[in-house]
C-alpha cells in the first residue's frame, strides 16, 4: 500500500495549508482517490439500476439489493485501538479525537470493557453514554474465563483434592455460585486458608460483587441502556478504592461495550471513524479480554496497535485475526507511541531505537504488516494542550516539548526515509504524529472502502444469479445487469 497522497492537484488547500482531497461521491468514508471516482460512479448507477429493477420484477429481492446499495454508500468506519498497560491507548484514542476529558487516564489499567468512540448523528445529541450489557449466559461465560475464577477453582482443587466440586460438569452460572459456596464453607471449617491463600478474599470478592449485580435490577442482560455523561469515568474504570481494587467489578464484568456519544474535535477531512479503545486486563487466564478484542477485530475496518517506543512482539490474538482475514494486515498500523521515553543519546546506536525500529518492522513482516505501517507519536503532548491550562499542566507540557525537541535534533544531518519522517512528525509540537497519522488512517480507509464495499455490494447482485428466474424483456434486462457487474469486478479488482 502506497504512503502517497491521493490529494487532488487542482484542490484548494484547507485552512491548515494541506491540500484535501476532492469530496467523496455519495458520501462515502475518506477522501476518494481521482483515479477511483469513475469506477465508484459507475457502482453507484449500477445498483440503482438493479434496486429499481428489482422493484419492479422481483420485489422480494429489493430489500436485499437496497442494503447492499446502502452499505455501498454508508459513510462509517471503525478504527480498533489495542495495547497493553501503560502504552497510553486512553490519551492516545482522546488525541486523536481531539478531546482530553473523554475518556479517563491513570498509571494503572484504566478501560475495562470495550468503549466506542463517535460522532452525534443528524439530530442526535451530544455527550451521551450508552451502556450494552451481556446476556447472562455470556457475562457468566466471560468471568469463568477470568482470573479471578482460576484462582479460586485451582484453590479449591489444591486443597479439596477429590472433595473438590466437579467445577467442569457445571454451566457458566452455577460453576460460579458453586466456587463462591464452596470457598466460603472451607474457608469456616478451615480459618487458615486465608492466611496460606491471602488473595482468596479479594477474588472472592469480585466474584461475588459479579454474582450480586446479575440478581439485581439494575443489569439489563442483551439490552443497550443510557447513563450519564459524567458517570462514564467509573463505567469506564469503575469506582475504585485508594489501594487500587474495584469496588463495582459485577457491573463492569457484564458489559458488551459503554457507548460515548461525543461531537468531534479533530480535523478529519471527511465522516471521523468509530473509535474502539478497547481494555487491558492481566493476561494470564484472561481469555475474557481476548474474546472482547478478537470479537471487535474481526469486524474493525482499521486496526492500530499501539506500543511502547522498544521491541515490540504482537500479542497472541494478533496473528490469529489476521489469519481470519488476511487482508486487514494491509490495514494494520502499529504506533510506537511515548516517543519522549526514546533515549536521544543512544538514538542510532547498536541497541537504541533505530535498531529496534529495524527489527519490530521484520517482527511485523511476518504477520504481513508492511513496514510502512509503522508509525511513531508522542499522543500525550497533545492530550496536555487540550487539558484546562494550569501553571502544572503547562510545565509538564514545556518539559515534554523541550525532551522532544532534543531528540528531533539528534536526526539532523541523518538519512531522509520513512524513520527519520515519523520521528520528526512524532516530535513536532503541531503534530505529535497524531495529524500524520489522523491522515493515513483516512487514506488508509477511502482505498479499502471504496473498493472492498463495491466488492460486498457486487456479491450481493451475484448471489441472486442462481435464484432470479425471468422471461423476455425482464431476463435480457437483469442479464445485462450481470454484465455490468461482471466487468465492474475487472475494474475493481
């Protein structure tokens, strides 16, 4: 995939003096390449054409046809934010958005569940939070993936031994209820289990704060529900107390995604995606943070990783979404963000990051990750400009300026290429390799929209060959309409 512009020489420039792209056709994601915009015209007619048609001789495929179309011309698009602890998604996904105060930031784990990211429609308010909830069997399925659960289980195996109970045989929901029981009653007839075992009763805790909130009233199992705008912070985190643990762990454990309804503040050229930060939960035994990501992922128009400015390894589920659709790996960007932690002195040394730089770039080949795709930034310079301006804040943000500007001065002189253009951007006060990035994001969307929804759009047309059975007129017609596709499948590639 190309890291050039598909900007329209003839384009006036934005305030900002970059060129746009010329305005999508039938309001599409991103700007639209000009090479493009014949083949996309030619789309549109061709399912107006088929809807029509349909409309007249097969009413019972119009609907079908009409979604295609729809699909065709729908202007959504998502971009999945994964990382782990401490690479700065929250600030990063808040940069980009160009709002500080959406989402809530801590040195510890911050997002708990899946939290989506986008725009008001037409007519729809700003500043909305929107709770999904998991069914019950799901939200009993996911803690039983949990650590929390896996602790206590190989407790009680441990302990109990054969007396133990047959955990495996149960479903989600009674397995749960049954480990919660049967470590209370061993921690009664045995007092020193808490003292061997003494993360016993903070896990069974949460459990049973899980437990609780299934019977109470207030879970709305498979429904989506409004909250306020100022609860998201604890929705988002949960209420904690000052060592650190959760207080509201059940409700957050059976949330699906918490909505945020937010006007955007960036400079997107066009329609901004749907910004998906998505959680960081210890790994071990926590298959419950996997199925949330890979859930998202498979359906994510756009994935960035985002990643600490050092080696970088893919975590497990990576490879095996990519392996489930092999094309989202041109769609992958990987951002080594906190560039301000990259030690300037050992910049192009042995071990420093242009090495590592080099090597994640071959790490990332190998799950079909261009190395065009890696990225740099520095998302917390930004996330400080758009704080309330205070005598800390501003302090903070000089320092961070100042650090950036001596590592932006260790690439003077050095080799042009798409390292020393990322490091540059990254440490640009007016870019912080979040306008860079902002950017190919749009680019990377409009090539794959365009195309990969005319794709969708065509197979749909192509999936009734086999089941449309017409006569005369009406069967020259629709054949002519197959004609049309078929070569619009050439075109498209």
């Amino acid at each position: 995939m190309s890291d050039g512009s598909p900007f329209a020489k003839d384009a006036q420039p934005d305030s900002d003096g970059r060129a746009p792209s010329p305005r999508p056709p039938f309001g599409r994601v991103g700007p639209v390449p000009r090479r493009e915009s014949v083949w996309a015209g030619d789309v549109e007619s061709l399912l107006a054409d088929a809807v029509a048609f349909a409309g007249r001789e097969a009413r019972e495929y119009a609907a079908a046809l009409e979604q295609a179309a729809a699909r065709f011309r729908s202007s959504a698009w998502s971009v999945l934010v994964a990382g782990l602890c401490s690479v700065g998604k929250s600030s990063f996904v808040s940069a980009l958005w160009g709002d500080s105060e959406l989402l809530p930031t801590a040195v510890r784990d911050c997002t708990q569940t899946n939290t989506y990211v986008r725009a008001p429609a037409a007519g729809e308010a700003d500043r909305q939070v929107r709770l999904s909830y998991l069914s019950r069997a799901e939200a009993a399925a996911f803690v039983t993936k949990g650590f929390s659960y896996h602790r206590l289980a190989e407790m009680l195996a441990t302990v109990l031994g054969p007396h133990a109970p047959r955990l495996d045989e149960m479903s989600p929901e009674p397995r749960l209820r049954a480990t919660i029981a049967a470590v209370k009653k061993a921690g009664a007839q045995r007092p020193d289990l808490l003292v061997l075992h003494d993360y016993v009763a903070d896990e069974l805790e949460q459990l049973e704060q899980f437990v609780a909130f299934l019977d109470a009233p207030a879970y709305r199992p498979g429904e989506t529900v409004p909250a306020s705008w100022d609860e998201r912070r604890d929705l988002l985190m949960g209420r904690r107390r000052p060592d650190g643990r959760t207080l509201d762990v059940g409700k957050l454990w059976t949330l699906r995604r918490v909505e945020l309804v937010r006007r955007c503040e960036s400079r997107w050229r066009n329609t901004p995606p749907v910004l998906i930060d998505t959680p960081w939960i210890p790994l071990f035994h926590e298959a419950r943070r996997v199925d949330l990501i890979v859930e998202q992922a498979l359906h994510a128009d756009i994935l960035v990783l985002l990643a600490l400015p050092q080696l970088f390894q893919c975590e497990d589920w990576v490879p095996v979404v990519l392996r489930e659709r092999p094309d989202l790996a041109q769609r992958t960007l990987v951002v080594f963000n906190q560039v301000d932690t990259v030690d300037a002195l050992a910049l192009y040394a042995r071990d420093g990051f242009v090495s590592d730089f080099k090597e994640n770039a071959r790490r990332l080949a190998e799950h079909g990750i261009p190395a065009g795709n890696l990225y740099m930034a520095c998302a917390r310079l930004p996330f400080l400009a758009g704080l309330p301006q205070d005598a800390y804040v501003a302090e903070r943000a000089e320092k961070l300026r100042k650090v950036l500007a001596s590592i932006r001065k260790r690439l003077d002189g050095r080799p042009e290429g798409d390292f020393k253009a990322r490091l540059a951007a990254a440490c640009d006060p007016e870019d912080a390799g979040i306008v860079t990035l902002r950017r190919r994001l749009e680019d990377v969307a409009a090539e794959y929209a365009a195309r990969q929804r005319a794709r969708e759009a065509l197979a749909a047309l192509d999936a009734l060959r086999p089941t449309l059975t017409l006569a005369g007129d009406a069967a020259r017609a629709w054949s002519a309409i197959l004609d049309r596709a078929e070569k619009m499948r050439r075109v498209i590639g």
